[in-house]
C-alpha cells in the first residue's frame, strides 16, 4: 500500500513513494533466494551492532557481548548487545529503505568491518511476518532511553520512548510473528538449525532458547572453525581439518588444502575429491565474510580447472552483493581467485615431489582436471606430464614409461582412428597414442618439452600401410582378378583395396580411413545432391584429391587366403562386401547408413549360400 502525500506546488521536487508490498515482493522472488533469510539478515545486523559496541568499548572482555535467538512457535526473537539505536537512529534508519546506519556520518571509514551495508535487511523479516517489533537502547549515551519501533507490511511504524526499565542494558531486540504459512522457516527447530546454518563460524557468543522450562539456552557456535584452534601436533590439525571437511560436504577428502590469505584476511581449507567429476563441472563453495555464512554455492573462488576440490573460507574483505548471497566481482575477489588458484598449483607441485602414493591417488581421479592446467601452465606440465596416464598401444601407460619403449611417439586425431590401428600398429612395433580425449593431442606434442630425445608425430594412414609387408610378386598376380572385383564392389564407399602382411593373423582386414577422406566423401556427397545449383557448383569447385579410404586384406589370414582363390563371381564380390563390413564394425567409427546396409546384405548372402551348398 502506499500512503497517500500532500500535493505539491507546480514545479517544486517532489519525493518518490514507495508500495512497501510490492517491494518485499520484489525481494522475496528477484534478491532472495528463500524466505529463510530473515533470520541471517537478523543475525547480520546484531553482529554489526555488536562490532560498533566493541569500538566503543575496545577493552571489554572476550565474550561480554553476545547474541540470543528465542522461538516457541508463536514468535521469533533476536536479541543483542550491541550498540543499539536512538530515537533519532530509529527514524533515520529503521523508517528509510535503502538507508543504512553502516553508511553514517562518523563511521563510514569503518565500513570495512561490517556484514551489511545496502539498508534493506530488515525488510526480509516481512517475507514471514506482517509486523517487525524493535526494542533498543543506544549504547553511545549513558542515560538514553529505550525506544519501540513497529513497522507494519502496508508501509506505516511507529515509534515512542520507553521507560529505561524496558530494557535495563545497551543492546537491540527484535521480535516477529509469524505468519500462519510461514512456520516452515519459523518454528523453534528450523530457527535453531538455521541459526547453526548461517552462524556456526561467527565470532561473538550465539545461543538458542525454544522457552521450554528448566532447559538451558544451547550454544549455536560452540566452538570456532578448526583452522582458528590450535593443536598439540600437525598430524592432529590435519586430522581435525578433514574431520571438518567431511562433516560439511559428507565426503571423506582425499587431501586437505589448508588456505591463508593474511591480505584479505581469509582462512579455511579446501577439500580434494575422492572420486572423479565430469569435467567443467563447478562444485559450489561455502564462503563466510567475518564468520556470516554467504553462499553454499559460490562458484567464483576458483578458476574452472580446479573443479577437482570444495572449499570452506572465512574472508574480511570480500564485498558480497546485495542480496548477501554471492559475492561482487571486483579487483579484490579476482586477486583472491588467482591466489587460490596459485594454492592449488603448489599442493599438485608438492604432492608430486614429496608424495608419490598420494599424487597416484590424485591422479587416478582427477588426471582430465590435471590435463586441462597443464596446458596452460608450463610448471605443472614440467611436473606432472611424465606422471599423467594415456591410451597407448601398450595399454593404459605414462608418456615417460612409454617413451623409454618408444623412441618416436606417434599420436592419433580422433579415438576412432586410434582403435582402427591399434592392435595392428602394436604388432607392427609402432608406439601409437590415443589422441583424440580431451587435451590428450595437445599434450603429447609438447613431450619433447620435457623429454628432448622423445619424436613425436601424427600417424597418418602412410606411415602405418608403410609398416606392413608386402606379398611377394606371385601371390599378388594370382590375387589379381580377386582385387579388382573387390575395388568394383567398394567402389561406392571410395575405398582401395591392397594385400599385405602383418600380424596378428587372426586380423582377416584392416580398414584405414583417415578424416582428410571422410571428408572429401562427405563434400562428394552433397555436391552430387546439389547438381545443377549454387551449391553444387561452389562443392565442385572444392575438390581436391584427399586419400581414399584403404582395405587392406590380410595375407597371413587363413580367411583372406580362402577369399582370394573364389572362382565364383558373386560370392568374391559377397566376401569382400563381409570383409569391408567387420573391418568397418572393428574401427568403431559411426557407420553411415550404406554400411549398414552392406553389412546386414553381405550377411544374408553369405548365410543363403551356405544354406544352398548344405542342400
């Protein structure tokens, strides 16, 4: 609702009015996330009241001043002993949107020390109730008197002095009814646990009272975070660190990272997965500023690559944004992301010279997160690519084991290629490398980096067909009629066909099809489609003589000896389709849909001949 204002004189500056209603829902579905948030916005602002109070009175003891939370399902109170609010505060403060006291005269320099500063805080306290009740006593003046604010959700308040007795001591209470359909985020067991939620690391004394009779109000940060505590011995802090870590994320870490940013004040840990996560994948981090939890998913800490790890931290100087529920982007936070990162790097650094077993387990889960940093970063690479497991035709292996065994080093562009040639490429001695995996490529070329006496090549369909042995002249002449019919049936898939020798011999073919081919296939294709239009003359215009797709038959294959010498036109033809096919099914490539069809036809034929010759 908004309140009705005297009409102006013609040309004099007006004020703006404010529907109060329409605000807080504005709040409630664009700024916060939750409703639960009344009660950190209530939090934030007893802890800023009681950092004031500690500036006033620098020399009181440790734990003089501290905050209550009180619910018993009919209302929910805050209560501090901070610095408290005077008649006049209450006016400029508590009446005006936008306003904060943290943004006074006086103590602007101070801003710094503070959680909140936008003066809109307590505005979330309408998204569960209809009526804010504040009581406070300003601690700047002896002899102040209390003071009552009530403000209302259709935008009016109140406001009148109290007899001193109505609140003996300094200090602010705040006080809420909830609303009927907001007891989800009201009754007592929900305030106590997000009272724990948000304030478990806030450094001034936070309790919990549900008003049942003879029970103790209970401590809702009984101890400080573990990295603030001392211990009798290392190994007890690094057990504490990850017993912490597990109890926040529910995994048990493989390290722990403790963090130490003196500039920014910012300390916590940061906790290595166990296991492996799909690559980019961003967990979210819990970010503290002075001990008010921020975000369960703050995802800006850390660069992209250093997905394999979860991170609590307390920091001073991080500027949230308004809503308090992720932090600004600013020169600061970007200092503190690039410092993060740089932890990041010298634990990997120090695992790897100090503890092997350890690097091993980290390696083992997180080797792609790895991969993605040292290609950017010459350290790590230094580091940790002799280390970093690839696909090799000696199976599953480190670059530096397989360039002892491998003086070149040859790399694949895709994993198909790679599965076309393996098992032929290790019989032939040839050290080929699965590149076709994220940053596998890359990687294996920058080997002589690190290695100066490792070659590393692309393999290329040359340099395997150069490999294998040819048939002596004989054999090949008496293949002769057998070849040209089988370059006639493949004729369609713009393949070659050639008889070798290599092993292993139970291999009937080998089908080497380099992407170059597919390519210009592919290009053939869509001319051919395009005939006669604009198109099909710019693809025409295109060609270029790209190496063709090879089937090369295996001579030492007792199947392939057999093909060779069929007499019988049809069934030559049939055989070399069937050859063409399994090979096709070995390289695991995607089959296009005229393969398919030749492999399911040649099945067919082959299965009715046999049939005829049994009958």
């Amino acid at each position: 609702m908004t309140l009705p204002r005297p009409a102006s004189p013609d040309g004099a500056d007006r004020a703006f009015q404010v529907d109060l209603r329409g605000l807080v829902d504005l709040l409630s579905h664009h700024l916060y996330s939750s409703p639960r948030v009344y009660l950190r916005e209530l939090l934030q602002n007893a802890v800023d009241a009681l950092t004031a109070r500690r500036g006033l009175e620098p020399d009181a003891p440790d734990g003089a001043f501290g905050i209550r939370l009180f619910a018993d399902g009919s209302v929910v109170r805050v209560e501090d002993d901070g610095v408290g609010l005077s008649e006049a505060d209450v006016h400029t403060f508590l009446a005006t949107i936008g306003r904060s006291s943290k943004r006074a005269d006086g103590i602007a320099e101070q801003r710094g020390d503070f959680i909140g500063q936008f003066g809109i805080g307590l505005l979330s306290c309408f998204l569960v109730a209809d009526e804010i009740h504040v009581v406070s006593r300003s601690a700047r003046t002896p002899d102040a008197p209390a003071v009552e604010w009530r403000g209302h959700g259709d935008g009016s308040y109140s406001v009148r002095t109290l007899p001193a007795s109505a609140r003996p001591l300094p200090g602010t209470t705040v006080t809420l009814t909830p609303r009927s359909d907001t007891g989800e985020w009201t009754r007592p067991a929900q305030v106590h646990a997000l009272g724990r939620h948000f304030g478990s690391l806030l450094r001034h004394p936070v309790t919990f009272s549900d008003g049942t009779a003879g029970a103790a109000a209970v401590s809702v940060n009984p101890e400080p975070a573990p990295w603030a505590r001392t211990f009798p011995t290392p190994g007890s802090r690094s057990r504490a660190l990850a017993a912490y870590g597990e109890e926040v994320f529910g995994f048990a870490p493989l390290d722990t990272i403790e963090l130490d940013l003196p500039a920014v004040g910012l300390k916590g840990i940061a906790c290595v997965l166990p296991e492996a996560v799909p690559a980019g994948r961003r967990h979210g981090h819990r970010v503290h500023v002075k001990g008010m939890l921020l975000s369960e998913q703050a995802d800006e800490i850390l660069p992209e690559w250093a997905f394999f790890v979860r991170c609590v931290i307390d920091a001073e100087s991080l500027r949230p944004t308004a809503s308090r529920e992720s932090l600004y982007e600013d020169d600061t936070l970007a200092a503190v992301r690039d410092a993060l990162a740089e932890r990041m790097r010298a634990w990997i650094a120090r695992a790897a010279a100090s503890d092997p077993e350890l690097l091993g387990r980290f390696l083992q889960a997180h080797h792609l997160a790895v991969k993605s940093l040292a290609v950017h970063d010459d350290e790590i690479l230094r580091l940790l690519l002799p280390w970093l497991p690839f696909e090799t035709t000696d199976g599953h292996t480190t670059l530096d084991e397989f360039a002892r065994t491998h003086r070149t080093v040859l790399v694949t562009s895709s994993v198909e290629e790679f599965r076309q040639v393996a098992a032929i490429a290790s019989a032939a001695g040839l050290g080929v490398v699965n590149g076709g995996y994220t940053y596998d490529r890359e990687l294996v070329h920058r080997l002589p980096e690190i290695r100066p006496e490792a070659s590393v090549a692309d393999l290329d369909p040359a340099t395997l067909t150069a490999h294998l042995d040819p048939v002596d002249r004989e054999t090949e002449l008496a293949a002769s009629a057998y070849l040209a019919l089988a370059r006639d049936a493949l004729a369609v898939f713009d393949c070659d066909v050639a008889l070798r020798t290599f092993h292993p011999a139970s291999a009937p073919a080998l089908l080497v099809d380099s992407r170059e081919a597919r390519h210009e296939r592919t290009r053939s294709q869509l001319a051919r489609e395009q005939e006669g239009g604009l198109w099909g003359d710019i693809l025409g215009a295109l060609r270029q003589e790209a190496p063709r797709a090879q089937l090369i038959l295996n001579q030492l294959n007792p199947l392939v000896r057999t093909a060779v010498a069929i007499d019988e036109p049809e069934l030559a033809r049939t055989s070399a389709e069937a050859l063409y096919g399994q090979a096709a099914l070995l390289s695991r490539r995607p089959l296009r849909p005229a393969e398919s069809s030749l492999i399911n036809r040649s099945f067919l034929d082959l299965l009715a001949h046999a049939l005829r010759k049994d009958s």
